[in-house]
C-alpha cells in the first residue's frame, strides 16, 4: 500500500554567495545567508561562491561560475536559487534562465522571512509596503514568470502575494494607501508617546543585531513571555512593557533585529517602529559577542554586527546615549575589558541583569 506523508516537504535551495568587499569574510557571509534560509525553512543543497573582480551586468557571477552551477544543479535540483546580493529585474531573469529555477536575491529572502512572520495589523502592513517597493522596479519581470513559477512559495508568498499581477499604477496606489494606513497607526502611537510624556515616564529601546537575545532580556527585565527563537527575524513587532527601577518606572521596548545590507525597503517601511528607538531617552544595544563561524570557531562576528547596528542607529537619527549589553556571556570561553557603559550579561542564568538594571537607572538619572 503506498503511503502519503502528510507533512510539507521542505523547499530546497543552492545559496550563491557573492563577495565584493574588501576585507569581507567569506564564512562570516556563507553562515548568515544559510541562518536566513534556515529561518523560513528551506533546506540548503549547497552553496557556492564567488569573489567577484570584474563586474558582469548580466549576471553578477561571471559566466564560469554559472556554468558550474548549472552542471550542479543537473545533479542536484532545488526548487529556488538564492543569490546573496542585490539583483536588477534582468539579473534575475538571465540567471533564471540560465539556470531553468525560479532565482531570488538576498532581500527576496529576507523580505519572506517577514512576511511569514508578520502577525500583527501594523506589521502585515509594513511588509506589504517593503514587498511592493521591491516589486514595484521588478515589475516586468515578475508578470513574465508569474505564470512559470506559481505563488505560495518562497519570495512569492504572503501579504503582498496576490498583487503580483497588478499593473503599476495600481501598485503604487497600494503603495499609497499602505503608506497612510500605517500613518494612522504611527499617529495613534505619538498620541500614547504624548501621554507617557506627560506623565514623564522615561523610554529605553532594546536594540541590536537579529537572534542577539533582545526579546529574551525584555522577558527577564519585565518577566514577560515574548517569542523567542534561535531563528533571524523572530520579532517584527515593537513591544513596549513596563519595567521598574528602584522606585522609577520606565517604558522598555523590544523591536526589530537589524542585518548586514538591511533592505532599504525594509527601513523605508518599518520607519514607524524604528521611530521608537530614535525617540527612546535611552538605547539598549544587544550584543551577542557568543556568535561564531560554523566552520572558524576562532572568528568573531560581534564587532561587524555592532558596526551594522551601530549605522542603523546613526542613519535613523537616533543619537541618545548608548549601553551595550554583551548577551550570551555563559557561552564564552574568555573575556574582555570593558569600557563604562558596558556590561557583560547572560539572559539564560541572569548574570549581570541586576548591574544593567543599576547601569540604565544610573544613565535615566544622569539624562
Ligand atoms: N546561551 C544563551 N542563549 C541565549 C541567551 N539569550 C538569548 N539566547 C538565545 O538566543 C536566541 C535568540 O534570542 P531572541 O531573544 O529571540 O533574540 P532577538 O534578538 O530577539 O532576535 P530577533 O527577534 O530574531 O531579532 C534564542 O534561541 C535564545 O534562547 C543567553 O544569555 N545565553
Ligand atoms: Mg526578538
């Protein structure tokens, strides 16, 4: 008797990494495109690379590498390639064609990992928004292969789906639409600031690089239960909880992870939640000085991650005072000296929680 399986196959896919930077590391860029995969559940067949010396428009990749890839895939199939690195609409198309598989960049990737994960109203609307800004210059190009490669799949799915066949101008009325609706929200949010204002109720925001474990230290500071996962993206909602400090009671908020080459899309449409750090009187950066190579135990990915964040920060305008918890400080080996306003914590067996709740009243008194 056959059997049928009732659980969804998972999609596979062939990462291709491409390196252009000086100075980039490989493994550093190889590990955090397969934790992206991982994090809207594809199943990684293989990965090749490419450091890229002379640029070829038509393809990024020279022509070798494609060649290599296509053989590769004769042998093994997957069901989307995911190139790491931004493409134009005919990047897409000639390495799509090339290849005979459906091909998403990097921040078709990213921007699928939101849209599984968007739950709220305001979050459902800032993916939308970031899908469109993203389709809208790619729209060609996806009307051509819309009917070859169908939607509910990955870089096709979720809120902005079924708008794939809309023409422009319809989109960019979408675009304005989503644009006002989130508007309103924002309004109802600097309605609830004004009052928290008035009655002088300090704000801290939590930020810091994806999976550094700032849901995790929302949850100890205010004994809350927050989703937490060893994923990217876990949270794509800002959630503000009270915290009390010797007496004080101060408004702490979660909110979302940043990435190296976060999408502009992503910034121009989560520009409300990412308000909320710009208007804290206090930012919370989460560290996770922990996070290694997969394959280099000695390589250290916390200072480009601090860097990333910290650019974030700066490019939002948010210029207020800065503490920075390094999470995860069971998992090391050793240990650093830290600078003032640093500390060392471990949301796990809660060491140092208490001096970083002493450190951000310390730093709110001082404001
Ligand atoms: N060992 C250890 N793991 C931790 C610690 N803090 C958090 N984690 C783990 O790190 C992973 C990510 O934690 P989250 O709190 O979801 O991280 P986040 O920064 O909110 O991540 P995103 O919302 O996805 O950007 C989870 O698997 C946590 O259990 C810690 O102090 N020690
Ligand atoms: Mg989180």
């Amino acid at each position: 008797m056959k059997t049928y399986s009732t659980e969804k196959q998972r999609e596979k896919a062939l990462l291709v990494v491409v390196l252009t930077k000086k100075g980039e590391s490989k493994n550093r860029k190889i590990d955090e495109i397969t934790r992206l995969a991982a994090s809207t559940d594809l199943e990684v067949e293989g990965v090749f690379s490419q450091t890229i010396k002379e640029f070829n428009r038509a393809t990024v990749i020279g022509s070798g590498k494609v060649e290599e890839i296509k053989e590769y895939l004769q042998q093994h199939p997957v069901d989307v390639v995911i190139v790491d690195y931004k493409l134009v609409s005919s990047q897409i198309k000639n390495l799509s064609d090339a290849f005979g598989t459906r091909v998403i960049d990097r921040v078709g990737l990213i921007l699928d990992i939101f849209a599984k994960g968007a739950k709220t109203n305001e979050a459902k609307l800032q993916v939308r928004l970031a899908q469109n800004l993203y389709n809208l210059p790619r729209l060609a190009q996806i009307k051509g292969s819309s009917g070859r490669y169908g939607s509910g799949s990955v870089g096709m799915r979720g809120p902005g789906e079924t708008k794939l066949e809309l023409d422009r101008r319809l989109l960019e009325k979408e675009i304005d639409s989503l644009k006002k609706q989130i508007a309103k929200i924002k309004e109802q949010r600097n309605v609830n600031r004004r009052e928290r204002e008035k009655n002088a109720i300090k704000r801290v925001a939590i930020v810091g690089y994806t999976n550094a474990g700032k849901s995790s230290l929302l949850n100890v500071l205010t004994r809350e239960d927050i989703y937490v996962k060893d994923k990217y993206f876990a949270t794509l909602d800002t959630t503000s909880r009270k915290l009390y400090l010797d007496g004080e009671t101060v408004m702490l908020t979660d909110t979302v992870g940043f990435i190296s080459d976060l999408p502009h899309e992503l910034v121009e449409a989560f520009a409300s939640t990412l308000e909320e750090a710009k208007q804290a009187d206090l930012i919370l950066h989460v560290v996770d000085p922990s996070a290694t190579s997969l394959t280099d135990d000695k390589e250290k990915y916390y200072i480009e991650s601090m860097k990333v964040t910290n650019s974030v920060l700066d490019s939002i305008g948010a210029t207020k005072n800065r503490i920075v918890a390094f999470n995860k400080c069971d998992l090391l080996p050793a240990r650093e000296k830290l600078g003032a306003n640093e500390i060392y914590i471990s949301t796990k067996t809660k060491e140092g929680i208490d001096d970083l709740k002493r450190i951000i009243k310390q730093n709110l008194d001082n404001l």
